[in-house]
C-alpha cells in the first residue's frame, strides 16, 4: 500500500484466534529459531531470564526471548560470533532503550550502568551490542513492535495511519477504519 493511498475499508473476515489474540493485544511472533542455533538462543535467554525476574518484569522477559530468537533467525545469525553475556546484555538494554527503562519516571527503572555490570560489562560495551542490535532490526525509541505490551496502547507510533495522505491517530478514526488498519496490520489491535 502506497503512502498517499487511501484506506480501502473491506468487511473483516470471520474471527479466528489469532484475530482474537490480535483485538486483545496479543502478538504471534515466534521463539522458535533454528536447530543449529538452539544452544545459542539456550545460552542467551538463560542469563536474559535471569536478569528479568530479578530486576524487570515478564513482559521484558517475554521481548527479550522473542528478540533473541529473531536475531537466531537472520541469516547469517550475529548470535554465532561473541560471549552470550555480551548479548544478553545488548539484548536487555535494546528492550530498555526502545521501552525508556532508563528514564527515571518508568516503572521499572535501571541505570544503564547498572545493567552492565550485572553481566559484567562495561556501559560502553553494552551501548555499543544494543545500537547494533537496534541496526540490524532497524529499530529506536518507542518501535512497536518491540514496546511492552502493557504499554502500547500509550505508545502514539503505533497507532498513527496515513489515510488520504493524512497522519491521523487510530484511536480517533471511525471504526471501519480502524478495522481496515488492524487487518492491514497498521495498528496492533482494535481500540
């Protein structure tokens, strides 16, 4: 679809799951990886757990392992080269730069030095995995696809459309509209 092209508002077809999973919120993204990459993704998700339930929260658990698994999917997989600590901790800090866990008025909240030494790295270092893993998936501040779920729905990026060559908020558009965006899957779930 074309930028400048309107919306085409089309009847939806017939509730599935996933549809439904897709209106609560819910993602069907992966963590399945290849099978020469099972110990990779293993080792990583390991440290990447262990960091979240003692310091975050599931959701970013949950991030942490769906990234792992896509960065197991690229071809060829950067996973290959490096120490898994190095990861993990690019890994974590990406989700926390996309999702402002570093920002002290986030619930929760870390320094970024702080999450670097828990894996034994410097705070150089870690900066340095996340900006290259926010490359390859070609990703920054506030991506939704990478935002908490309980945050999306405050997240305006995932939720601004183009019709008639128009920005406009989602939230705000009739709801034929949005059902056309939702299907086309411009926006993560129906408001």
């Amino acid at each position: 679809m074309h930028p400048h092209d309107p919306i085409r508002i089309k009847t939806p077809k017939a509730g599935t799951s996933e549809e439904e999973d897709m209106a609560k919120g819910e993602t069907s993204k992966s963590t399945q990886v290849p099978a020469a990459l099972q110990g990779h993704y293993d080792e990583i998700i390991t440290l990447t757990d262990e960091f979240c339930k003692q310091h975050l929260n599931k959701e970013y658990r949950d991030l942490c392992r769906l990234l792992t698994a896509k960065l197991c999917r690229k071809r060829p997989s950067p996973l290959v080269t490096g120490k898994p600590q190095t990861w993990a901790c690019g890994i974590v800090y990406a989700m926390g730069r996309v999702n402002f866990l570093f920002d002290k008025s986030q619930k929760p909240y870390m320094r970024a030095d702080d999450l670097c030494s828990h894996f034994g790295l410097s705070a150089s270092t870690g900066s340095a995995k996340s900006t290259a893993i926010m490359k390859i998936l070609n990703s920054g501040q506030a991506d939704p696809e990478w935002t908490l779920p309980s945050q999306l729905a405050n997240n305006p990026m995932a939720w601004f459309i183009r019709v008639n060559g128009f920005l406009m908020d989602a939230r705000q558009a009739p709801r034929e509209v949005q059902e056309e965006a939702f299907r086309l899957g411009l926006i993560p779930y129906l408001p």
